[in-house]
C-alpha cells in the first residue's frame, strides 16, 4: 500500500521527533514541565499504534520496540548517571524518557514509510537531489552488500579462519589485521564492481547520469 | 560516537545543522563544478561499503571488539568532498533506519565524523605525502589521519555535549580523548590493513590523492608530528584541569580528594596528555610499519 504523500508524513514525523528531543527534560537545574512528560508518554504510544497499524501484530511492534531499547539505555545510561548526580531521579527519568520517545517516533515514522517511500519523501522534502541520489543507490546497494559480508563471514568460519576465543588485536595483532584487510578490501572490490556493472546496465537501457 | 536525540540543547543542534549544512552545500557545489563527475551509484555503493564495514567486528580482547568508521579511508578513496557526500549518506540512514545517532543531532554527528574525520584525516595523507612519496605514503598518512580524525572527532562529540549542559566540559573531555586514543589506534590499524591490501590488489582506486609529489625527509616529519603532539599535550593539559573532573567531583563529594591526589598526583590532570603523545607516537609506528608492508609495491604502478 503507498503513501500518498510520503513528504507529508516525513516532514510530521521529523517534526515530532523535534518536538520530543527538544523537550525540557530538567537539565541546568530548571524543573521538567508537564508538558514533556506528556509529550513523552503520547509519542511512544502513538508511535507503537503506527508501528502496529503498519505490522499488522501487537507482538510484531513490541518486538521492533524492544529491539530500540538495549541501545537506547546503553547510550543514555553515561548522561543519566551524570544528570542523575546533580538533578536526581526526575532528571535521569526525563532523560530516559526523551531518548525513548525520539528513537520512538523516528522508527515509526520510517517504518510507515519504508525504504522506497523513505527516498520519496526526502525528494518531497527537496533535499538536494545529488545527496538523495547517493542515499537511493547506498539503499539499493545495501541489502546486497549486508548479504555479502553474511556470506563472507559464514565461509571464513565455514573454513575455520574465523577468531579463535582467544584471538584478537591483541594476541595475534598480525593475523588479526590481515584478515580485516583483505576481507573489507574484497567487499570494497564487490561492491564497486557491482555498481560499475550496474552504472553500465543503467547507460545500456538509455538511462542519464545518476 | 554517535550522539543521540534528546541529548543536545535546541542551540547547539541548531549550529551543528548550520555548520554540517554549509559543509554538504559546498562538497555539492565542488562535485557540481566537476568536469568528470561520479556516478551517485559508485559514490552511493561506497557509503554501503562503509556501511558494511562496519558491520566486521575485530576481537580486541576476549568479550570486547571494534570496529571501521571509515571516514579517513573514504577521503583516500574519493578525495574529502566525495567522502563528506558518502560519510553523510551513511550518517543519514544509520539516523533515519536504524536509530543509530539522532535526527536532531545528524548535524553534530556529521560535523565529528564527517567533516573532521575527512578533512582532519585528509590534511595529514597530503601532507605525510609530501615526505613519503608513493603507496607507503598514503598508507602511513592514511594511518596517522584516522588516528586523528578519531581523536578530534571525539573532542568535538565532548564540546557538543559540554555545551548542552549535559556533561561539564572539563569532566567529559579528558575522558573522552583518553578513550578516544585507544579507539583511534584502532581505526588506524583497520585503515592502515585494508588499504595496503587495495594498494597491492588495486591501486587505480585510491584516487583522492595525488602521490606524485614529495621529496622531503621522513625524519623532518617525525619530527614535526612529535612536536604538534607535544603542543597539543601542552595545550589540553591546563585545560583540562582547569575545573574539577568527575572522579575529582565524586571524590570529593565522597570526602577522599586529598587522599586520592596524594595517591595519584596530577593523574587526572595529565592523563590526557599522556595519552595523547602515547598515542600519536603509536600510531606514527603504526604507520612506519604499514609503511614498510608496502616497500615491495611498484610505486610506478600507483601514479
């Protein structure tokens, strides 16, 4: 099912993930307003119901939300420490609060889109069409990348050159760094000629310069 | 390093939008003026690359791993506009697809790992490259700039944050750098492995530099890299212990300062530094031995 208009709902979802990552979460010692907290607590719930409307399963939208929250509290967990020292428990709660609420809203908003909506909507938007060239072929170029190095990483353990549990930088510093090197440079050489063939096929059917 | 939403004040998200915004409006306007542009889909599977490449994970140690930011080697490999353009699309779908860094704080992330991880790492290849001529002196470059890219990417990431007013500056910034120089080591090492492997298999595509000029004495620069680590280990040293420190904070909150600045005299005060000419040293031995990977390489073959 398409957006019909992708700009629109781009242009909102970004605007809410503004409104919620600019809230005053009670930093340089002024209380946190009710309204953050109301902007915090609306914007999860809405964004799991769009989440859900989209997915099509409460499991489905509270998995992808859970997914969030690991690296959510890995990232505030350092600030909340620190803000919690000096402001106390409201400050560090707003701030676990606000992260939620913008990665939240941002995930929803992608999510409804989607990855070719998504590129739509950043022309809607009129970003500069050379960068949102480079966004759409890193996108088309992505899975088959991501795919790539699945793959390469399955045959290096397939062949048993993959890290020992004792291997690393630091016990065999050489090996290690070999390894990396060839195994990055082989994906950089695949995927330049990957897009070097499809550059081609893209001219041979008549089409300009992307 | 990427910074999340929620973590700048509303100003300074503001400025790094403005300044992340110049930056991508002048490399558009560079790439424009190009009278052999590269096709967005070269440019576009670059930034997948990258991507990707950060998705190899290098055991450290047991439990720990690292990996590639890649902004050093994408402006080897492009040349520092093109790499700001890809190092910004990669930004941009990390925010907008995978939550990894905020929408809010794109602005900040691409100022730190964008325009300082290229421009920062690509100053130093040209210049190493006007002393070391050839693959050797890309490699090397590349290994010393990643190192400081890393590093000046970390201390733009503790000037964003101690400006919000989340952290103080002067708590954030020694701790930063001083992890920052272990990350950097790393970023060296992986930049330094993969490009002396393109440089064997493929030269031609190491395009963002000109390695045809050089001349000057490598011991010169030695010289002058050791000397600029010791300034800026001068610089940082009074100020970072300009204001308490966390661990100062804490101790002294906790009634053990004077026991603990009698323990450690200064620790907290020259850490930084420390690290920081520790650093740079390793990474410039980094950067001779990569060097010396390379000497069998045909220098003919790269121009």
């Amino acid at each position: 099912m398409r957006t019909a208009s992708p700009g629109l709902v781009l242009a909102v979802g970004l605007a809410v993930v503004v409104l919620a990552a600019t809230a005053p979460a009670g930093l340089h010692g002024r209380p946190v307003p009710a309204w953050s907290w109301i902007v915090w607590s609306v914007v999860p719930v809405a964004s799991f119901a769009l989440l859900r409307s989209k997915r099509g399963g409460l499991m489905i939208a509270a998995r992808q939300l859970a997914l969030l929250l690991p690296t959510v509290f890995m990232l505030t967990l350092p600030a909340v420490l620190f803000a919690a020292a000096s402001g106390g428990v409201v400050v560090g709660s707003a701030l676990i609060a606000r992260s939620v609420a913008t990665a939240a809203a941002g995930l929803a908003t992608v999510t409804y889109l989607g990855p070719v909506e998504l590129i739509a909507g950043l022309r809607a938007l009129r970003l500069p069409e050379r960068f949102v060239d480079i966004v759409h072929a890193m996108l088309v170029g992505l899975t088959a990348v991501v795919r790539q190095v699945k793959d390469m990483l399955r045959a290096r353990t397939a062949r048993g050159t993959g890290h020992a549990p004792w291997s690393g930088l630091i016990s065999a510093p050489g090996a290690t760094l070999r390894g990396f090197g060839r195994i990055t440079a082989g994906l950089l050489l695949r995927s330049l000629e990957r897009a070097e063939s499809l550059e081609r096929a893209r001219r041979a059917r008549g089409a300009g310069g992307w | 390093m990427h910074i999340p939403d929620g973590f700048l004040s509303p100003g300074v998200a503001a400025t790094a939008w403005v300044v992340a915004a110049a930056g991508v409006a002048t490399a558009l306007r560079v790439e424009r003026r190009e009278t052999a542009p590269m096709p967005a889909g070269i440019l576009g599977s670059v930034a997948a690359f990258i991507f990707a490449a950060q998705m190899v994970n290098v055991p450290v140690a047991a439990g720990t791993s690292g990996h590639l930011v890649g902004a050093t080697l994408a402006a080897v490999l492009l040349g520092p506009w093109r790499a700001l353009l890809a190092i910004a699309a990669v930004l941009a779908v990390q925010a907008l697809l995978f939550q990894d860094g905020g929408v809010l704080a794109y602005g900040a992330n691409l100022c730190d790992m964008g325009l300082s991880g290229c421009f920062v790492g690509y100053a130093i290849v040209r210049v190493v490259g006007r002393f070391v001529s050839g693959p050797r002196g890309v490699a090397a470059g590349a290994v010393l700039g990643a190192f400081a890219a890393t590093v000046s990417g970390a201390l733009g990431v503790s000037i964003w944050l101690g400006v919000s007013g989340l952290y103080p500056l002067s708590a954030i910034l020694p701790v930063m750098l001083v992890t920052h120089v272990a990350i950097g080591l790393l970023e060296a090492a992986l930049t330094g492995a993969i490009l002396v492997t393109l440089l064997r298999w493929r030269p031609d595509l190491v395009a963002g530099i000109d390695t045809s000029v050089a001349g000057r004495r490598p011991a010169v620069l030695a010289l002058g890299l050791f000397g600029a680590a010791l300034a800026v280990a001068a610089f940082l040293a009074p100020f970072a212990s300009a204001l308490p420190d966390g661990l100062e904070k804490t101790a002294e909150t906790l009634g053990f300062a004077s026991r603990a600045r009698a323990a450690l005299p200064g620790l907290t005060v020259v850490a930084p530094a420390i690290a920081g000419v520790l650093g740079t040293v390793a990474a410039a031995g980094l950067a001779f031995a990569v060097g010396r990977k390379l000497e069998t390489v045909n220098d003919d073959a790269h121009r």
